[in-house]
C-alpha cells in the first residue's frame, strides 16, 4: 500500500475500464455543446436515475448549470475520432457531425450504441468536479454493435464474452445480479 500520490491515484483507477459517451445539451442561445466523459454510471432503476461527473475546469461547465436537460450518447467501437474530438477544449466539435433533436432539445448523435435524454434532476459537489445525475426521460438502444472502451488511459475494444448472458433473476433488485450465471468463474463458490 502507498501514501495517494496523484500519478499513482489515477493509475490505479485507470484499471477500471469504462465505456465513452458523449454529454450533450443546449446552451441558452441554442447552441450545441457538448463533452468525452468515461464518468457517466447509472444510479437507479426506479426511478431511472444516471449520473456524469464534469471538471469544474470545463469550459462548458457553466452551460450545463443551467440546463434543464442533458443527453448522454453511448460511442461504439468505429467513434474513438469523435471522442477525441469531443475531448478537445477550443475546437470545432460540431463541424460535419449529425445531430437530431428530441423533445428536451438536447442534440442526439447518430450512430451512437444508445442515447438517453434526462431532465436535471440533481447537482453535487464532487472536489474539483461537479457530480450531475439526470432523470432518464426517453431512449434509444442499438440492437447490435460494440461499444468504445478506455482503460489505462487507452482506447480499447471488447473482448469475449465469459459464460452465458446474464439476466436478471427474478425478484433481483439490481440489475448487475446475473442469476449465479458466472458460478463458473466464481472462485467462492462451491461447486
Ligand atoms: C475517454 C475520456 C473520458 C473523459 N471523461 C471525462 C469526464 O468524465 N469528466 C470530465 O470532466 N472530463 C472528461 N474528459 C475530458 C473532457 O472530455 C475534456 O476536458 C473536454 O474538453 C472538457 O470540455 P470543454 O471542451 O468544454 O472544456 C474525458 C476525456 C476522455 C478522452
């Protein structure tokens, strides 16, 4: 065990491998704005509660304090470009990029693994970020593709499955309960 050292404190948590989505919402004279965030986590089920954390340096921070409403856009495998550029302050990130509209206003990217369209439903303190969890108002979920991965400050692309889908078991009250489906990979489980 080490003392937290900055450098080591966000190696250690680059282990967590996440998806990429990209934050959007509308700013007060319509425009579009929009940011990378591998932070973006679901809360609850019921209701449908999703949060992101943002840097209190980014300079469309104050945008979405006053937003009613934000979209996050899950990336697929093919959109590493997108995030980069979405992970880029002072840039052009609209210039050629498709974008539709939903009753929240907030800009929907296309071929995206699945957008969710919240209502603000909550803002926190999170030390040098600021923590927002949204209320799922309505979805769009691909049938097929794969998502965009980053782990240890990388891109990545999923790898194979381990065991049979999980589902949730009846009566589950979360949805990361897979039924005993893993037993198999599961070393405190006897046999
Ligand atoms: C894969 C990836 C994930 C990121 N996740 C976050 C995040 O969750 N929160 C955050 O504030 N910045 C995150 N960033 C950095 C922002 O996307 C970047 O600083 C962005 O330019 C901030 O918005 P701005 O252009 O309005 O300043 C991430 C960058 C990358 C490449």
């Amino acid at each position: 065990m080490t003392a937290l050292d900055g450098r080591e404190f966000r190696d250690a948590l680059g282990w967590f491998a996440t998806g990429v989505t990209v934050i959007t919402t509308r700013g007060p004279d319509g425009d579009l704005v929009g940011f990378t965030a591998n932070s973006f986590t679901s809360v609850s089920l019921d209701p449908p509660l999703v949060l992101f954390s943002i840097n209190r340096q980014a300079s469309c921070l104050p945008i979405f304090e006053g937003c009613a409403h934000f979209a996050v856009n899950i990336l697929a495998e093919h959109q590493a470009a997108l995030s980069s550029r979405f992970a880029t302050a002072n840039h052009d990130k609209w210039r050629g990029v498709a974008v539709e509209t939903w009753e929240g206003g907030c800009p929907i990217l296309g071929e995206a693994l699945a957008n969710f369209e919240c209502a603000v439903h909550a803002m926190h303190d999170g030390g040098d970020h600021r923590i927002f969890i949204g209320r799922v108002l309505r979805l769009r979920s691909s049938g097929t593709g794969k998502p965009l991965l980053f782990s240890r400050g990388a891109y990545r692309l999923l790898g194979d499955r381990l065991g049979a889908p999980a589902e949730a078991a009846a009566g589950s009250t979360s949805a990361l309960d897979n039924g005993g489906l893993f037993a198999e990979h599961e070393p405190w489980t006897s046999a």
